[in-house]
C-alpha cells in the first residue's frame, strides 16, 4: 500500500493524524517509507540529497580533531553512530584515529532504517554492531564513548502547534472534498506546552515544534552515559527559537511542496539545538556554525591529506555557495566531567 493510501486510511478511522505521525510514516514506514523504499541511492550526488560526508573526509577528520581537543591522551575508543546513512563518516573517523595509532574498541551504529542497515552491512569494512534502540548497547569501563552524528535528528517528525488567543492548538491533517488540508485542532497538550516553552512569549499565528522522539532519545543518551564521553552534532537547525513551521520536502535533490508528492520524498525539520543545549546544560555544551567547526579544527595534517582536492571541498562545506553549508548547518558538543 502506498503511503498516500496509508495516510488516507489512517484519516478516515480517526478523523486526522497530527504531523510528527505523517512524517513518521512517509520516512520509516516498513514498506514504503523514504528512508525504507529499496532504490539505487538516496544519499550522494545521484541521490535525493547529499551530506557533508558525501562532499569531503574533511568533515570527519575535523571531528576526530574535536574529540581529541578534549581527550588528547586516549588510548581506546568506542565510536558511536547515530543515523550512519551509507557509514562514509564512521569510515573518515576510523581511519583517522587509526592512523593516529588509537585502538577502536567497539563501532556501533544507531540505525533506524532497513535500507540502510543492509547497505552497510555489505560495504562496511570494520566490525560492526548496528542497534534500533540506544538501550542495546554496551559500554566497556576502559573505553571512551565518541558519539557523533550528522542530519541525524532532522529526519525525527515534531508535532506542530499554533498559538492562538493564549492557547495551543495542534495542526494536523485532514482529508477533505478529495484533497489533504491542514486544521487546527483542540489539543490537551496546550497546557503543558504553554509550561515547556515557558521561558518564551507567543503571538497569535506563531508556531511550536514539538517531538517528544528526540526528548526521549536524548533522556536515553542521558541514562546510559555512565563513563567518559563526548558527544558532537551536526544538523539544519537553529539556537533561538523561530516560531515558525521549519518543516521541509525533498526529492531528487528539489524542494517540493506538501502534499505535491508522497512516494520518494524525505521530510525533514530543523533542529532545535538550544533545546538539547538546556538538557545538557550541566556539561556546558557549545554550539557553533559548521564553518566554524570546520576551521577552528582543521589542521595542517588534514590539509595535506588530499590537496588537490582540498580548496574546492572546503569551500563547499564552509561557505554560502552550497546550499549555505557552513552556516545553516550548526554543531554542538559537549563532554562529560568525571
């Protein structure tokens, strides 16, 4: 069954399914969904879209360079994926701490999607373990856990509420006179909203995204870090609150708009970093531009790595000339203390 078919069922037994559901199943439906859907590529220049990782080796080497900044005596290291895609980033930073004579301990990788998981199970060179659920996974006392991930938490689906005369109302979908139309709907979250976003004023029209997923993931990541760690993340997103509907469509590399297509297309929100930055707070994470990243790690080693190749894939990554690279896309950081 297609997903348009399914978001229709799905409507006509309940009346309308809120947004972090549809996103949800258009991306990692079983059968159909983005990032399920069996086809040649989906990341990469022949794909819907590409990744920094895609472009250069850079990108990973600068985060070795990060987590060495804060452990520059490691001797074993556990390297963490969340939302590894086709892996080309674990395989930057293994051979970067390799050539560093660092052992790697362990390689896991978060993976939710099947099309994924299979791909990597037959390209990735390194033992590996791949989990759904970061409660599978296991530490060894005698290793730090280096967690990375990039357009990793984009992909999650957020519940959109609108604020309207000193309330929230959910937005939701609907299927109506033979087309999908978004309403807004009496929600019993309003109240606790109201209280998590507390710290902020609204004005009528503006919008909350909302994904209690990415909450849940990241108190998980708060439960099970029990040893020395650091933690890096790289996304679309922002550090202030936007108040506005960042939900965005991609397909074969264009935008579209929604409800133009359902097969084929990858939807995606932007980031909420001052949010992850208020649940770590104790750890006194950082957040900065990817360009900044990129230049405040890149060492003469990296530069002689590839140099012919280096001046063009830097520039793509750091400046405004592709898709605005080194400033939409954000990265924080942070270690723990022990």
């Amino acid at each position: 069954m297609s997903i348009e078919k399914k978001i229709k069922t799905l409507i006509g037994g309940l009346g309308s399914i809120n947004i972090q559901d549809f996103v949800e199943i258009s991306n990692f439906d079983d059968e159909k969904g983005f990032y399920n859907l069996i086809e040649n590529e989906k990341i990469g220049r022949n794909g819907h879209f590409i990744t920094t990782p895609e472009i250069s080796s850079i990108f990973g080497f600068c985060l070795c360079e990060q987590f060495l900044s804060k452990f520059p005596l490691v001797n074993k290291v556990h390297l963490l994926e969340m939302g590894p895609g086709n892996g080309l980033l674990t395989k930057d930073i293994w051979h970067y701490l390799n050539q560093k004579k660092i052992e790697i301990s362990q390689i896991s990788l978060l993976e939710r999607s099947k099309y994924f998981e299979k791909k990597i199970q037959n390209s990735m060179p390194y033992s590996c373990q791949i989990f759904k659920n970061l409660n599978e996974v296991s530490f060894n006392d005698d290793e730090v856990v280096f967690i990375y991930s990039n357009e990793f938490f984009d992909a999650f689906g957020s519940r959109q509420f609108i604020y309207s005369n000193h309330q929230f109302y959910e937005i939701k979908i609907t299927y109506k006179d033979g087309k999908f139309q978004l309403i807004r709907e009496n929600t019993e979250l309003s109240n606790y909203i109201l209280r998590f976003y507390s710290d902020y004023t609204f004005k009528d029209g503006e919008i909350i995204e909302h994904s209690n997923l990415i909450l849940n993931l990241l108190e998980n990541l708060k439960r099970i870090l029990n040893q020395d760690f650091y933690f890096t993340a790289t996304d679309y997103g922002y550090n202030s609150l936007p108040k506005t509907s960042t939900l965005r469509l991609i397909s074969n590399q264009q935008k579209i708009n929604l409800f133009e297509c359902f097969e084929g297309v990858d939807y995606s929100f932007s980031v909420n970093f001052e949010l992850i930055k208020k649940i770590f707070k104790s750890l006194d994470p950082v957040i900065t531009s990817q360009k900044n990243l990129i230049n405040n790690f890149l060492t003469e080693d990296i530069r002689d790595i590839d140099k012919e190749s280096f001046n063009r894939a830097h520039k793509m990554i750091t400046s405004s000339e592709f898709e605005n690279m080194g400033d939409i896309f954000l990265n924080i950081s942070f270690g723990s203390t022990f």
